[in-house]
C-alpha cells in the first residue's frame, strides 16, 4: 500500500470526541435477538404483509442508524419455519395466526435482503428441539422422537434420527437462503432434570453400549448427545459455507461445579473452574458450552448474562453479577481462541412489577458496556430484545418513541461504525483488489470478479490509506454490492475514499482508492462584519404580530411577505431600504411563507391552521399577484416549504410538518408533479418545522427547540447530527441556513430567537461540526411568538452575506469573509495556529499550555507544558493533538 505525507487542509473529528472515539473498536460484533415466538419482536401483525415488511423494516433501520453489524432473526421456533421449508416444516402460526398457513411471501428471504441492502448481517437463530404442543408438524417427525419437557414437548437429543432431521433442517437453510451465520440460543433437554435427572425419561433413547462407547453417566451422555449434535452443525457448514459465523447462547453460569472437560475420543481433558452463579445449565439443561469452545465446534458463543452488576439495579444478585460473569466467559472463550459475544439484557423479564421495572436502566447498560469495553476479550454483544432495545411501539417510558437504548449507544459506546471479528481460525481464499472505481454523482461504483460484500472508507485527501483503514471514524459503511452512495461526505472533492473485499469471515483486502492527491481547500480565518440592521421601528416593511416569517434572497434583492397586507416588500440587499411593494391579494394564512427557486420563480404556500393541505402559489419578482398552482396533501401542519434548484427543470421543494411528516414536492416544465410523501421514524416532529434542501439527496430539518439534523430525502433517514460535546445550543425557534464559500460549507443557526446566530464549519459533516463564529448579538428583545428565525445568503467569490429576519425583532445584513493564511498552516482558531513542518508538528498559542500529542489509536505519544510555542518531531501519519482544552487532528 502505498505510503503519503502532505500538508492537509481543516481535517475532519476536530473536537474532544476524537479521544473518546480512538476507544471504539473497529472490529466489533453488534447484534440483537429479534424473537419471533409469540411475535415478541417480530411481527406486530398477523395476515398483512405489508405491514410485516414495515415492522421489519423498521428494525433494520434502527440497526443501521445505531451502527450495529448483524440481527440474529428466530426462523425456527417451535419446529416450524419463517422460511419456505423444503423438508416439510409448517409455517408459523406468528405470520397469519394459523400453524401451516402460507404468509403470501417468504420472511426470511426478504429479511436477509433487507439487511444485507443496509450492511447488515442476518443470522438465522433455530430452536432444534423445541416442538410445543403442536400436533401439525413435518411429516417426518415420528412419535417416538418425542419427550415431554412438563406440559410441553421436545424431540429427543439422544436420538440419531432426530439429530439427522434437525440437521436437515438447517442444511435446508443453509442452501436456500443467503444467510451470514446460525445461532442457537438456550433450548437443549429443557424440562428434563426435574423429574428424570437420574433416570431416563418415557421415550428417551435408551442409553446402550453402542451410543455410549465411553460409558458415560446419563448426565454426560446427554450432555454428549447435544456435542454431536454441534459438531454436525458444524461440519455441514464447513462443507457447505465455510464463512457462516456459527454460534450459541446459552444460559448464562455454565456449571457452579468445576469439571475436566474431554476431547472428543475422551483421551484428554482441560480442568475447567466453576462458574458464577447457582443454577445452571450444565446440570438442567445438559449442555456443555466448554466442550464446544474446546473442541472448535462453534466460532463464538454468547452466553445470556441477563443479572445486573450494579447494586442498585432490580434483581442485581452479587454471586451472579455481570462483573463476575463477564470476565469468567471471556477467559474460557479467549483460552481456545474463539470469540465471546455477551448476550445483554435490556428487558430482565420482571413482569410482576410496573412497565418501567420490566427493563434494565440505562445505567445499568451503561456499566455493563463499560465493563465489556474494559476487558480486551471480549468481542460483542448481542442485545435481548429487538423491541425493548430499540424501544418499539415506545413501549420504555425511560425513553420517547424514537430514542431508546440504541440512541445513548450511538452517542457513546457505538459512536463510530464497525466490522464484525474475522474468524481468522478458518481458511479464507484470498480476494482480488477491486478496479475500474468511479463517481457518478454521489454514487461510488467499482468492479469485481467475485462481488463479496466490501468496506468503503472516506478520509481527507492527503492522509494516508493505512491509517485511515484503521480509523473506525473513516469507516462509511459496508454494502454487498458493487456501488456505494455517499452523499453522507461533507466535502466529496477534497475526499479520497478506499474501498476494501471484505469477505463473508470477516477479513479486508487490499483497497482500491479514489481521489488520491492533495487537498485544494485554501486554509485561512473567517470572520464576520455587520453590514445594516433594521428594527421594526426602522423599517417600515416590517410589522409586529409574528407576520414576517419567512424571506428570499434573489439578484440583489430580499423579498419579505406581508400576510396581513396581503403583499412582499422588495428590499435591496446592500442597504436594508424598501425598493417595492408588490401586491398578492387579500390577506391568505399561505403569505406567510415566499421562496424563489434557482431561476427566479417566486411560490407562496403553507398549511392554514389545523389543515392538513399545504395552498402552493405563484407569483412573480417583478409585479402584482398570484396564480394557484395545487394543493399538496401533507400529514399534520406545515408552515413552510424550502425549494432546491430550478422550476423549469427537475427541481423540487421540501416540506416537513411539525408531526414529522416531510413531502418532496418535484417540479419540471414550470409546474408542480406529483408528490412524494416520505415517512420514517428519524424525523424529528415539532413546532415551525422544516426541511431545507443541503443537496439533490439530503436535507437538514429544524425544529424549535432542536439542534438540526441532516436526513436523506428519498427515505427521510438520519444521516448526521452535532456530535454529543458540541458547544451548540438548541433555542425555541427553528431555522438553519447553509452556504459554501471558497470549498468550506458552513451552516447557520439561531442563538437565540431574537436574530443572534452563530456559525459552523460543517465541511466534514455535521457530526464533525465546529463553530467559526460565535452568537452575534440580537436584533430586539420582543418575544418570538412564530418560533422560527429565516436566513438567507448570498454568496460571491471571496465572502458572503448572511441575512437574518426574527420577526417582531427585525431584519439585519453581515458579511462573511475567508481570509487565506500562509502555505503549511493547517488550521487556525481561537489563536491556536497548527503548522506542518519537514520534521513534524509546530504550533503557537497563547499563553502557557499543556500539549498532548495522541497517536491515532489514542495512545499518548508526548505531553509537555509549552509558553507561546511548541514542536515535535513526528514520523509520517495521523495523530491528535490537545492544547489545553483544544482539539484537533493533524496530519503529517
């Protein structure tokens, strides 16, 4: 791989989460149990297809937007399937509410492609025994297969008939469906020991020289009988898909009694201590999670470690705490080289107490991952369940319905995305480099011989490709096919982006690169310079009563409506003084809202209060009237639209109702198509809602009382927001402008609801925002009754105007300027200058600091108190540098 240094231009995690990222894996496995029996997770709905596609749809949603890698979906419950069986298993009563009946479509395959389009792993979660009292079942399922496990059934471990069918099953499986693993959880002779721990049970295969060559107790036959059964497992996936991650979850204390634990021909044995805790399942359910990790038949395991460690939490038992359990798991899985994924819990199953006992805090999950993060060995998580984790339905009044537990993950712990552990024990062919890379539009597209699943990274042109492949903050995302959008980038230009084979085991290979070379971003300072303001005394286009709330910047000229006038004033833009007033008509609640396309067309258009159908007008920038174009249908008030390119070809406006709606109205030959609602649960819903076009595939939506967020318009997904130390405060009022000036994109924001703002860098994304201009004073003191302050800009080669109307308070002009500063600066703010030298890092500042400098991985490489002044000698790479309470990212 080839090697770079340069001189880089304002590079991207400028702030203090830098440190807290560098502690985030690249290689982590980010999972949930999504239960299908009894439709727990999955599905709410029997009988209606689409609405199953929705709920699932929804789940993996979530799971991308928490930047987990994989669902572990239950497709065999009850010895029947969410699948289309070949071998004869009914369909599951959870799809229509009748056992046996056809669903109309085949779950799982649809779920695997889901996934698999969101980067997601699908596993296929079994149940092998379990049977219930179901008698509908495959025909090949034979009487004397059957135990009774108390007043339900399962099929008998110990017969080599039913290992045979069961296996089958799985082969079925295996064959038909692109799935990225197996996992079974804790079902093995379940029910058994209470009556027939020293006896056989009625049915039960009869233990006999031949299927006991070792002369086992019935404890360890049965014990062994599920151990075949794993291997055979095991085997045909070997045979098979050697790439499929196969995986239990077990119980959580694996035996209170220390044991030896036998090869598999019984000649050696390992002596394994006890286990935390006092029931367990190696005496009740006889399995032997040792055994597998020892013998290699499983890649990982993901024992249940559903008791609290905090004290403070329901149920906390401190024999068998989290703390103990966790490290316990680790070391067993460690000593044989396999990995360990703890199941969590975020339900812990207290359904005798309040909604609210039913669910582990958020600090209790909190300490656990600050345990699991602590200890090296372990690999994942895996979170039981779907619904609790992702607070479904807001059934967790710890949260509001669209956050959850996965929404402090992604803040915290899941900050960054992340690849699953390669299961590197296995051999994997080697993949070619990909080739013939190219960027149409915001669509990455490659070749490849094999098309495996692949790994797309973005960093700064400049940096290095090694180390950006190991920075889990160049990490975009991974797709199964051969394209990637990425329209997330801030600044695409000055981004090089990799993209790595990334097989089915885990494993990357070498990239293929796109947009090597230099950064052509200038470096240098901004600063901000009023040019007028007008108050409502001042201007007599101006009035009180919360009238004008919105303005357009075209040619020169602001135009400001008037709805109580039933006009807009056309105002010059250099001066602040009134030039026209054009006349709409009578007085319409739409007036308030007057945008002016690309081209020059001026619409009008809102929702009156307590419609639901937004009035879209026409009108002109240069005489009296409107025309009417179409009422548009949208869920819950919309008080504004924001329009994107032009209106005589294939622009279109936006719009987002304060219930979180968002409408993609397009236009084409001067007038309005049909348009397209979009719905999903990432919207934010409030008062003054909008959506302000970013770019032809992505917006920003504000509301009062919310810091905005960048979304995708074709789904409405969030894609960006501030990150969580961000010195950017939400105020009562909506409104967000932004602008690119020089190459650097920037965003406007209130700083409060008189017409102060404030403005942000965002050339690497929103969530690597920094703030280049603090709040510029308000414009008045009256209240803001229409919660929403509007920007405008116009931008020219060097600088731009920034407009700003809070109505009631008036309207002002300032000018934004870039000021170039010397070659091998990197960044200069807040008196920090950061230089690249032949030798390494300079830097100056004010006053004496303490310097950190961290290598990438966060390790701190040196620290020093400096006056004035400071440099060090640096090799080649990407490291963070603090200066006091400053951060920031430098490249050598």
């Amino acid at each position: 791989m080839k090697h770079k240094s340069t001189l880089l231009t304002v590079f991207f995690l400028f702030c203090t989460i830098v440190l807290m990222l560098a502690s985030n894996p690249k290689q982590e496995f980010r999972a949930s149990w999504v239960a299908t029996v009894w439709g727990i997770d999955w599905p709410h709905t029997k009988g209606n297809v689409s609405a199953q596609k929705a709920e699932m749809d929804l789940i993996l949603d979530r799971a991308k937007a928490a930047n987990m890698t994989a669902v572990m979906l239950q497709v065999r419950s009850y010895s029947d399937a969410l699948y289309c069986s070949t071998v004869g298993e009914p369909w599951s009563s959870v799809l229509t509410g009748t056992r046996g009946k056809d669903p109309g479509y085949d779950p799982l395959a649809y779920a695997v492609e889901q996934a698999h389009a969101r980067g997601l792993e699908l596993h296929a979660w079994i149940n092998p025994y379990r049977l219930g009292n179901n008698s509908l079942r495959s025909s090949q399922i034979q009487d004397n297969w059957i135990l009774l496990s108390g007043t339900s059934q399962i099929l008998d471990p110990g017969n080599s008939a039913v290992r045979g069918y069961v296996l089958s099953v799985i082969e079925d499986i295996i064959d038909h469906y692109d799935i990225d693993g197996i996992i079974f959880d804790d079902y093995f002779y379940n029910g058994i020991k209470s009556s027939y721990s020293a006896t056989q049970a009625p049915n039960e295969t009869p233990m006999t020289a031949a299927n006991n060559p070792h002369n086992l107790s019935l404890g360890d036959w049965r014990r062994e009988n599920v151990n075949l059964f794993v291997k055979s497992v095991m085997q045909s996936i070997a045979a098979k898909k050697p790439y499929l991650r196969f995986g239990i979850g077990p119980a959580g204390v694996w035996s209170t009694s220390a044991h030896s634990v036998y090869n598999e021909d019984y000649t050696s044995s390992d002596y394994i201590s006890s286990c935390p805790g006092s029931w367990d399942v190696y005496s009740d359910l006889f399995c032997d999670g040792a055994a597998w990790l020892k013998r290699g038949y499983i890649d990982y395991i993901s024992p249940q470690l559903y008791w609290p460690m905090l004290p403070t939490s329901d149920k906390y038992y401190a024999s068998s705490s989290f703390s103990k359990l966790c490290p316990w798991w680790a070391n067993l899985a460690f000593r044989y080289n396999r990995h360990f994924y703890v199941s969590q819990d975020v339900a812990n199953n207290k359904n005798d107490k309040a909604p609210d006992a039913r669910f582990n805090s958020p600090d209790e999950i909190k300490a656990q991952m600050n345990e699991l993060r602590s200890n090296g060995k372990v690999k994942g998580s895996i979170f039981y369940n779907t619904k609790y984790l992702f607070n479904i339905g807001g059934c967790n009044s710890y949260f509001s319905s669209s956050e959850g537990y996965h929404t402090f993950l992604v803040n915290d712990w899941y900050s960054t995305k992340s690849v699953v552990p390669p299961i590197d024990w296995r051999e994997a062919p080697e993949l070619a480099k990909p080739s013939e890379i190219s960027l149409v539009g915001a669509n990455l597209m490659w070749t490849h011989p094999s098309s495996p699943r692949f790994t797309v990274y973005a960093y700064p042109k400049g940096m290095d490709t090694e180390s950006a492949l190991e920075d889990p903050a160049c990490l975009l995302g991974i797709t199964y096919t051969t394209s990637f959008d990425v329209s997330s980038v801030g600044d695409i230009a000055n981004t090089t982006f990799a993209v790595c084979p990334y097989d089915r085991y885990g494993n990357e290979y070498e990239p293929i690169v796109y947009n090597e070379g230099e950064s052509t971003l200038p470096m240098g300072t901004v600063s901000i310079t009023p040019l007028w303001s007008k108050t409502v005394s001042e201007a007599a286009y101006l009035t009180t009563g919360a009238v004008n709330r919105s303005m357009a910047y075209y040619n020169g000229q602001l135009y400001i409506p008037d709805k109580n006038a039933g006009a807009f004033a056309v105002v010059n833009a250099e001066t602040g003084s009134l030039q026209a007033t054009r006349t709409i008509g009578s007085s319409a609640f739409w007036q308030h809202n007057l945008r002016i396309t690309d081209d020059g067309q001026l619409l009008m258009g809102n929702t009156a209060s307590g419609s639901t159908s937004m009035q879209m007008k026409m009108g002109s920038v240069a005489s009296d009237g409107y025309a009417d174009l179409a009422s548009v249908a949208i869920a819950g008030r919309c008080d504004y639209f924001y329009p994107y390119g032009t209106w005589s070809n294939k622009g279109f406006a936006l719009a987002l109702s304060n219930t979180g709606h968002l409408v993609k109205i397009p236009f084409a030959g001067g007038s309005l198509q049909t348009a397209v609602a979009v719905d999903n649960d990432g919207l934010p819903s409030g008062t003054s809602a909008k959506a302000v076009p970013l770019d032809a595939g992505s917006f920003y939506a504000s509301v009062a009382g919310q810091l905005p967020t960048r979304h995708l318009i074709a789904t409405g997904e969030k894609m960006e927001e501030f990150p969580a130390n961000t010195s950017a405060v939400a105020v009562n009022a909506s409104g967000v402008c932004t602008f690119t000036l020089l190459g650097h994109r920037y965003l406007v924001l209130p700083a409060d609801v008189n017409g102060g703002f404030e403005v942000y860098e965002t050339t690497y994304g929103l969530g690597n925002a920094r703030r280049v201009i603090s709040a510029t004073p308000p414009l008045g003191s009256a209240a803001n009754a229409s919660y929403t302050v509007d920007f405008c800009t116009a931008v020219s080669d060097n600088d731009a105007c920034i407009y700003v109307l809070a109505p009631d308070n008036g309207l002002a002009a300032y000018k934004f300027t870039f000021t170039p500063v010397a070659d091998g600066v990197q960044e200069v703010l807040d008196n920090l200058f950061v230089l690249s030298t032949p030798q390494g890092l300079a830097l100056s500042f004010d006053g004496t600091q303490v310097v950190e400098i961290y290598g990438i991985n966060g390790v701190l490489i040196s620290r020093e108190t400096a006056v004035g002044s400071f440099t060090c000698a640096l090799p080649h790479g990407a490291y963070i540098v603090r200066v006091g309470e400053q951060v920031r990212k430098f490249i050598h």
